[in-house]
C-alpha cells in the first residue's frame, strides 16, 4: 500500500509518525511524498491549541477533497479528546486512539473505506506501549534525530489538556534508553534530541524509581560519540546537580528550553505552575556560576549557554501588570529567545471555565511586544557568541553555504568547501552575523 502520513504538533507526534512509517515499511508498505499518490492517508493530530485543532481539521479536509478514494485514518490527540466532532466530518474512515495508535502499522492491511467512521478510542489513553511499541527508525530523514524517553503528564495544569488527551506519566527503562540511542548512534547520527510530554516526570514511575538527572548520568558513562539534547523542562524540574554535569560532561549540550509560561506568581498560582518566579532567578544563577550567559558572556573558552523559554500570554485574569512583569523579567535576564504563545481556551480545563478572559485585541498587541523584544534578545544572544569556537552539526546545504546548528543551537552558516558533507560536527570561529543567523569559518 501506498502510505501518506501527515503530522501536526509535538516532537512526540513526529517522533511516533516516523516511527509508525518506519514499521509500515519494514512490512513492505510504501512511504509517498503527496497525499494525491497514496491509498492511505494517516493524519496524527494535536490538540494543544484552537490552531492545532484548525490545522487538523484543515489537512483533513485537504485530503478527502484532493484524494477522496484513499482511506483516511485519523489518530493523536484530537481524536482522544473530541473524536466525536471529528465523526462529523464526512470522509474520515478510521478514529484511532492514543493508546491505540501502536496498532496501527498491525491493522492498517486490514483498512477499507467506510460509510461512517469506524472509531477505536479508549477512554484512558494511559498505556506503556505508546513508548516500547515505537522503535527508532533505522534511518533518519534528518541529521538529529528525536527520541521519546516519556509519555503522559500526571501536573493537570489549569490551562492544558495533554494529561486528558495523552494519560499518566510512564517512561522508558534507562537500558532501554541506552539501548536505543545506541542504535541510532550506529546509523550514523550524531545528536539525539530527548523528548516527552512532561520530559521532566522521566523515571518517577520505574521501580526503582529514577530521575531525569540519574539518566543523563548514565548516558555520560556510556561513551557516546554524539551530543544529547533536551526538550522542554520546567524550572522546578532543574537543579545545581544537572547543571554541573552539562559543564563537565562531553555530550550533554549546553541548552535549557525552560517552559516559563509567565512572569507573574498570580499567573502561576492560577495556572497550577509548580514554581516561584523566585525559583526560576535562582536556577539563572547557578547556570551563570558554570556557564558564560549572555548579559556576562565570558571566558572566550565556552560558548554562551542558550536559555530559551515558553510565554503564554493572555491567561485569563492577567491584567497589565502581570504582563508588565513578564516583559520585565525577559528584558532584565539572560534569556537567548523566545517562544510566546496566545492563550487558548481548552475546553474541559479549569481555565475555559475561568472569568476575566483577556480580549483577543489586548493579547495580539501583548504578542507582538513580546516578539519585538524576542528579536532584541536572539540578536543579543548572536552577538555574545561572535569570536567563539563552537560545533556545529552540518544539516544542509543553502548556496555556498552549509548550514547547522551548533551545541548551544546557535544557527550557523558555514562558508562552504567542497569536500565538506552533511551530518559532520565540525569546529567553527563565529565571525559575522547574517540577518537571523551567525556565519562562521572552519577551523583547522
């Protein structure tokens, strides 16, 4: 069978697609590039915000009215929480569940088109084997490679419905770990990206339970020739501990994706945070005491460690103050960028059912500030960094140039030669900067 697959979201999401199309080609099944080519169209949704919703539905909709014979199979997310809205959508052939999405590459042989939805979605979507059932694959379309050591969320923040959508937390075994990373080290990759949907809950539920520092222990031990790099954690979920092992250790990278989500303790207290605005100063000084940063980038020796976080702007009740604080706190600490966020009513949350909600006018202008002032802080970041040797992970070829992303995820244009390829880490002088990116030079 001719197989499309289409996903919307997380690193997660993409991480299981590659690996659903991965074990459909070990079954003899064909990858194609273009929905108009396949026979079965495999649609992995997100329903993290109204736009994940949109962008699900839209693709959907793209796809019966380009290729209305192929049999449409719709799974993730959205489905788990609102399957029975998609049921409304006239073409759709198959709802699957979270926790039944490893049956997938099973039963897609047995697949045919449907007058109504044929819908397969356990109301609990906690299950082991959304991470055991999802090797891999045994060759990457990219230079990094994700791999998904966690699933579930056990926090149930007021605003989020991944825990609804995704179950309890479970993790892999730290063997398991290692076993896989070994494996895609063998293929020839040279960073693997750590990913999860609460990454920092990896290991509380193992017996013996272990945590995400005691892991990254262990992939210090094991010899690896490639970088590690972490997705998303919170504050709370970062200590001195892991700080010191980055600083000694030759594979973790020195960069920290901090999901923040605002500057405000009433913000926090009302989203369920399980931190201080407090907290998070102080997890900037013990970062500062072992890593250069960019408001002190020295010594020349190190690059500048990347700290970036996650904004949600517009919770409900945040008045001009609270956001006033969370513009201060970006402007005044070493933050190297940005990812903001417009608040998104989930319905099912604590929050859909707060009052005060902010008006959509007030947060595309809170928005936009915040990202004048995001562009301000990478071009900070940038600069801090010129005259540095960083590694830089050869991703692909732009003109004369090669370009990568170095261990502290500076983008970096690398003026090219010849008989340089993609997939090297090689070392790089940081020279000028390039309108969004830094161009360097090779060094000897």
């Amino acid at each position: 069978m001719r197989v499309f697959i289409f996903t919307v979201g997380c690193r997660a999401n993409q991480y299981e697609s590659d690996a659903i199309g991965y074990l459909l080609e070990k079954k003899g099944h064909i990858l194609v590039p273009r929905m108009e080519e396949a026979e079965i169209c495999i649609v992995n949704t997100c329903t993290v915000t109204h736009r994940a919703d949109y962008d699900s539905r839209r693709i959907l909709r793209k796809i019966i009215k380009n290729n209305p014979s192929a049999i449409c199979v719709v799974t993730g997310c959205y489905v788990q929480v609102a399957y029975k809205r998609l049921a409304e959508i006239e073409g759709i052939d198959y709802l699957i569940g979270n926790k039944e999405k490893p049956l997938i590459p099973k039963l897609i042989s047995t697949f045919t088109k449907q007058k109504r939805p044929y819908i397969l979605v356990s109301p609990n979507p906690t299950a082991v084997d959304t991470l055991i059932c999802f090797p891999p694959p045994a060759s990457s379309k990219h230079t990094r490679a994700y791999l998904k050591i966690q699933d579930g969320c056990d926090s149930f923040c007021s605003y989020c419905i991944v825990p609804y959508a995704r179950g309890r937390s479970r993790s892999l075994s730290p063997d398991e770990v290692i076993k896989r990373i070994i494996f895609l080290q063998n293929q020839g990759i040279k960073e693997v990206v750590l990913t999860g949907i609460h990454l920092g809950e990896y290991g509380k539920d193992l017996s013996p339970s272990l945590s995400l520092v005691e892991l990254l222990k262990h992939l210090d031990k094991s010899n690896l020739s490639l970088r590690i790099r972490l997705s998303s954690l919170n504050p709370s979920e970062i200590d001195e501990e892991m700080i010191a092992l980055m600083a000694r250790s030759q594979c973790l990278c020195p960069h920290l994706h901090i999901s923040l989500q605002t500057g405000s303790d009433e913000i926090l207290k009302r989203m369920r945070r399980s931190y201080s605005i407090s907290q998070f100063k102080k997890l900037i000084e013990i970062i500062r005491s072992y890593f250069p940063l960019v408001d002190v980038p020295t010594p020349m020796s190190k690059p500048v460690f990347a700290l970036g976080v996650d904004i949600i702007v517009g919770f409900p009740g945040e008045t001009e103050k609270d956001f006033h604080q969370t513009y201060t706190l970006i402007k005044n600490l070493p933050i190297s960028y940005s990812h903001i966020f417009s608040y998104s009513d989930r319905p099912g949350t604590m929050a859909s059912k707060m009052p005060n909600k902010v008006p959509q006018e007030v947060i595309k202008a809170r928005v936009k500030k915040l990202r004048a002032l995001d562009r301000e802080k990478r071009l900070a970041f940038f600069q801090a960094n010129l005259g540095r040797i960083v590694h830089v992970l050869t991703e692909q070829k732009k003109g004369p140039y090669l370009v990568g992303h170095s261990e502290n995820y500076l983008p970096v244009w690398i003026r090219s030669y010849k008989d340089l390829d993609l997939n090297q880490i090689m070392p790089v002088k940081l020279v000028q900067l390039k309108d969004k990116e830094v161009l360097g030079e090779i060094v000897n």
